[in-house]
C-alpha cells in the first residue's frame, strides 16, 4: 500500500464550545480533493453556514508565551484534534474558560467542521491558509505547533508495521527541528512503544509537514512543528470519542491517554521556550 500525501488547511476566529452533533472522521483529505481554494473562499462561499456547518475558535498568546497552537480541522474534519488543541493549549475541552493544566496557556487558534456528515469538503489545505486571525497569532509567535489526523496506512507501507502499538501513531514533522526532537523525546518519556508508536517526518516525505507556506512554519523564526496522529491514536484519547460531547466528557476517562499526552507535548514546549530564550 502506498503512502498518500496530505497537506493541511484551516480557518479562524470565535471563542466558545459550539453546539454540534455526532461527526465522522475525515483524516487527511488531500489537496486535489479541495472544493475550496482558501479560507477567504470557503467564508465568501459558506458565509451564512458560520455555526451551522462550521465554526472557527481562537485564544490571544498572553504574558511570555511564545508558542501557538492551532487545529486547522478541527470537528468532523479529523476527530479530536479539537480537544487536544484546547488540552496542549491549557484549556479543558468541556469548559475552555477553565484551566486543565498549571503554567502556560498558549495561544490556539482552531477550525472545525460541524455537518453530520461531510466535513471532508471543508479542507482547506495549510500552504493555501489565509485566514487573517491564524496569519496573525502564527506571525506573531516565534514558534507553533500543529494538530493533524491521519489513517494508519499513510504512515507505513505494510500496516503491519505499527501492529506493536495497535495502529496508535503519531508522526512529528515541520521545519522546527529543535522542537521536533523535544516533542518526540517527551512523548516517548511519557508513552511506551507499544501505547504510541513515534515517527518522524522524515520517514513519510509526504506528511513531513515540511512545506514552507505551511501556515505552522510560517512564525516569526519561519519554522513550527506538525502532528499527524492515526485515527487509532485520537480515539485512543478519550473514552468515548463517537461525538463531539462524548468527547468533551470521556478525555478524563481515557486511561490518561489525552492528559499524559497533552502534558508531555506542553512540557517540550515549555523546555523549548525556555532553551531559545536562553541563547
């Protein structure tokens, strides 16, 4: 089976936690599958669908904070990367007003999919991201972090490969190598190989995330760092992740998928943030 090559997309801007129905997985739709070519189209096109089909949720870096992070699909787009933005953000998914974790809370900036079905038309691939909201917070960070799904076939030839983890993977690329390597280096302290399987983007040429005008690489320093994470991670993450309200009420009940996962990936952040004010 080969790997098939995926870029990322977005969208931006309103905060709350929208009232939406149970939504499928649309992972990794790939650029010649866009309907539409930019933010700016999708919003001209489906203007009076804001909050019916899709919505767009943002949080300002505040104080020291030098990181963003961002969901560009986010809902039924790829399921759960929602929630882990608002988790690595510092945010609880059920109640994004409240704190999940001491210390930071980094910018975020997310958009998502609302339909019940058909969520794979509103990808918008990163490098064709203009969304104004995103383009500000990411040029106004030094650096970023970005959420993305993926299926299990994408990340090797032989699925056979992540047997080990059950098909649990995630894949670290960008151009912040330096962040890439922490980010790899703490989910390993926190996961064993069989829980997660760890890749690097150099490993699948076409999800490396590697792509200049990915809106992640686009921060002050012009580098950031990309997740893809298979389905069987994601879902691994909550206890039920079926909707969008299992989800905000089962990541506590994950056998501390979401919480271990999102605190090692805020914990590299944090030792990244404080290395490069160092020099």
């Amino acid at each position: 089976m080969k790997r098939r090559t995926v870029l990322t997309a977005l969208a931006s801007a309103a905060i709350g936690v929208p009232a939406y129905t149970a939504l499928a997985d649309a992972s990794a739709v790939g650029t010649a599958g866009d309907k539409y070519i930019s933010n700016t189209d999708l919003y001209r096109e489906l203007a009076e669908k804001e909050g019916v089909d899709w919505a767009r949720r943002y949080r300002r870096s505040a104080g020291s904070v030098r990181t963003a992070i961002l969901a560009p699909h986010g809902g039924g787009i790829e399921t759960g990367t929602s929630e882990l933005c608002l988790g690595i953000g510092g945010c609880r998914p059920d109640q994004p007003a409240r704190q999940l974790f001491s210390g930071a809370a980094y910018g975020y900036w997310m958009f998502e999919g609302l339909r019940s079905s058909g969520n794979s038309a509103l990808h918008v691939t990163s490098a064709h991201c203009d969304d104004p909201f995103a383009l500000a917070l990411v040029k106004g960070s030094a650096f970023a972090l970005s959420l993305h799904g993926c299926r299990a076939e994408q990340l090797a030839d032989d699925p056979v490969d992540l047997a080990r983890s059950k098909n649990r993977a995630v894949l670290v690329g960008g151009l912040d190598t330096t962040l890439r390597a922490a980010v790899k280096q703490a989910i390993r302290s926190a996961f064993t190989p069989a829980q997660i399987a760890i890749l690097d983007g150099s490993e699948v040429p076409g999800l490396d995330g590697g792509d200049k005008a990915n809106v992640v690489n686009r921060t002050s320093t012009g580098r950031g760092v990309q997740l893809e994470m298979t389905t069987e991670l994601r879902r691994a993450m909550f206890g039920d992740a079926s909707s969008p309200a299992k989800r905000r009420d089962t990541y506590d009940a994950s056998g501390a998928y979401f919480t271990k996962f999102c605190g090692a990936v805020r914990s590299a952040i944090h030792h990244h943030e404080n290395s490069a004010q160092s020099h």
